[in-house]
C-alpha cells in the first residue's frame, strides 16, 4: 500500500473527501517526523511507537574493493509495534 492507497482508504473509513484525508495524514506524518527528529517519542496505543535511536560507530567494508571503512555513529529513527497491531498481524503467536 502507498500513500495514496492509504489516503484512500482513510477517507472511506472516515467518510471524508481524498482531500481532507490526503491533508490530516500528511499533517499527522510531519508531526510524527518533527517530534521525532527534535528526540522526542511518539507513542500511539495499540499502533506503535516512533523514536530516535543511537548508532554506535562501527567498523564496515567497502563492498567493490574490500578495503575497511570506519562508520561514524548517527541518529536513526526507529519504530516498535505496539502489543496489537503484532496480535492483529500474528493471531496466533504468543510471547
């Protein structure tokens, strides 16, 4: 599913035009990735939470040439699926 299926398939659900929809997803998409970015987490019960995480410095190789690299270390964003949405993708799995 792209952004356009989904916008979609939140204006059905919602019964809002493609429009409004298109705009309070893409609202909600830039305030998650603004949030994000400033350190903050974003927790959505049920859904999943969005969050920055550390990337130690690590060393890598150059895959053309084999020669050794050094990665610096950087900010990622990350995302952890709440308890469920993992039970709505896998009913049967326990943990």
């Amino acid at each position: 599913m792209n952004k356009g299926e989904l916008v979609d398939a939140v204006a059905q659900k919602a019964s809002v035009t493609k429009k409004q929809a298109d705009a309070v997803l893409t609202a909600a998409l830039d305030a998650i990735v603004d949030a994000v970015s400033g350190g903050d987490k974003v927790t959505l019960v049920g859904f999943g939470s969005f969050e920055s995480r550390e990337r130690k410095a690590r060393e890598g190789r150059n895959p053309k040439t084999g020669a050794k690299m050094d990665i610096p270390a950087t900010k990622v964003p990350a995302f952890s699926a709440g308890k469920l949405f993992k039970e709505k993708v896998s009913p049967g799995s326990e943990e």
